[in-house]
C-alpha cells in the first residue's frame, strides 16, 4: 500500500488545511518536552511571529533512563491544545501507547510515533484504526524497508495520512548524536507516495549544524523539516544538549526563509 508503484500520485497529508506533500516545504517546530503552559505560549509565540503554523512538543516522553523526566501526560496534551488554539497552531505530539490513542484525538492534529515505537505493531495497528495523521519516525536502527514496512501496517488499518520522518541512525560515529541518513529522503519519495519529513535536532543532536542539514533536507526534496526549539535549553527536562534558543531559533529561521512555506 506505500508502493509508489501501486499508487503512482503523491499522498497529500492534510493537517488542518495545511497540504504536508503538495511542494511546498513546511516546518515543525517546538520543545522536546512540554514542561508548562508558560513554556509551551512563549515558544508558539515564536513559531507564529516566523509565519510556522505546526507546533510539536512531547507530553509522552520514551526516555532511555527510567528515572529521567517522563513527561506530563495527559496534562501536557491539554496545555498543547490550550496554547495551539490561542495561536491557531496544530499541535503534533508523540504517543506511545495503543491505549493512549483513544484519548488523544481530541488534543492532537498529528499523532507522532517515535523512534522507539517504529516497531510496535500495535501502536501502529491503533493509530493506523483512526482519522488522524501521523508522524511515523524511523526507528533507530531500522533500514528504509523495515521503515516502509511500519508505514505499511499504518496503511493497512485504512488511514493512509502517514508523514515519513527520517531523524538519523545509530552509526560508530560520535560526532553527531545519530548519523543523519540523508538518501533516504529521496529514497522514500521514490519508492512510496507518502511526505518525507527530516528531524534535524535528534538527527544530528548538535545546534551549530542545524542549518545546513535543514537546507540539505531540503535540497534533497524532503517536504518537512523538524527542529527542537525551548526558551531556555539550559532548563529543559529533556534534550538540553540539542534545542535551539530564541536567537538560534531566529537565524535558523532567517536562513530558511527564502524556503519556508509555512
Ligand atoms: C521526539 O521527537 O520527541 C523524539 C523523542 O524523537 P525520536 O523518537 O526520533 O527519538
Ligand atoms: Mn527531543
């Protein structure tokens, strides 16, 4: 069902009103983690003064470490939908539980499944059931075919408003936090018909080359590009390392501007 061969026209994932696949090039930006309305208002403030209409932030946290912050749950999908709605935002936020998917539809404009959950049939079988698009990200050691197969069982549920998001894979190498596989953008355009995202932030874990891997996913024809973004990176419960402040967050902004759709 994801065979570009099968369904030779491009699927175009509608989130409220915004064609995720339809040429232009659109982009996802927010905290890693949703850690408060404050938090959450002043960083949708910066995503509306640049013209950006897709608020992400994680209120299911899959963290590596059991004891690291988990995040706020259900509260945080509520503060999510509270702030979006005071910006006219849509608000993609991850969920990593099959039973969890009921409950989100009436917070959530894109369901994200992570990394982690690339291989958790379930989840995929769940969110595949509903009328929602979701953000299917690669999993972190998952080659395309494996990649494509996930978006198959998504499919295969009757909801085909799937976006591909390439976010980097375990490599040897250590100087940037996973290796960003950026072939396989062109890969999947070529071989489904779904939108290509690429995540920056968890791709290459490192701010000071996220312009240029953001101009290279775009050059290589990905549709979306995702980027962390927190007032104060120092703070954050999660992904201090890797999150832009406001002033990165502008230049990043300023440079991509003559690409930026919204
Ligand atoms: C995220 O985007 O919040 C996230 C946890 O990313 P990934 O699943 O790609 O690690
Ligand atoms: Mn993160």
């Amino acid at each position: 069902l994801v065979s570009r061969k099968r369904h030779p026209q491009d699927t175009i994932v509608d989130i409220r009103g915004q064609k995720i696949g339809d040429g232009n090039k659109y982009f996802v930006a927010g905290p890693c983690s949703v850690e408060s309305e404050e938090q959450v208002r002043a960083t949708a403030r910066e995503i509306k003064r640049h013209g950006l209409t897709l608020l992400r932030g994680g209120a299911f946290k899959p963290r590596t470490s059991p004891y690291d912050f988990q995040g706020l749950g259900e509260e945080g999908l509520k503060i999510l939908r509270k702030v979006a709605d005071e910006f006219g935002l849509s608000v993609i936020s991850e969920i990593m539980a099959p039973e969890d998917v009921e409950m989100s539809l009436k917070y959530v404009d894109v369901i994200q499944v992570g990394a982690r959950n690339m291989q958790n049939f379930n989840l995929l079988k769940a969110v595949g059931r509903v009328k929602k698009p979701v953000l299917l990200k690669r999993g972190l050691a998952a080659t395309i075919e494996e990649f494509k197969y996930a978006a198959e069982y998504i499919l295969s549920q009757g909801n085909d408003q799937v976006i591909l998001c390439e976010r980097g894979i375990r490599t040897y190498e250590r100087a940037t936090r996973n290796t960003l596989d950026i072939t396989a953008v062109p890969i999947l355009k070529q071989e489904t018909h779904l939108p290509v995202a690429v995540d920056v932030t968890h791709s290459t874990g490192r701010r000071d080359i996220m312009i240029p891997a953001a101009k290279a996913a775009i050059a290589i024809g990905a549709d979306m590009v995702m980027a962390e973004v927190h007032p104060d990176p120092a703070v954050a419960l999660s992904d201090s390392q890797q999150q832009m402040d406001f002033p990165q967050f502008d230049t990043f902004m300023d440079a991509l501007k003559p690409v930026v759709f919204s």
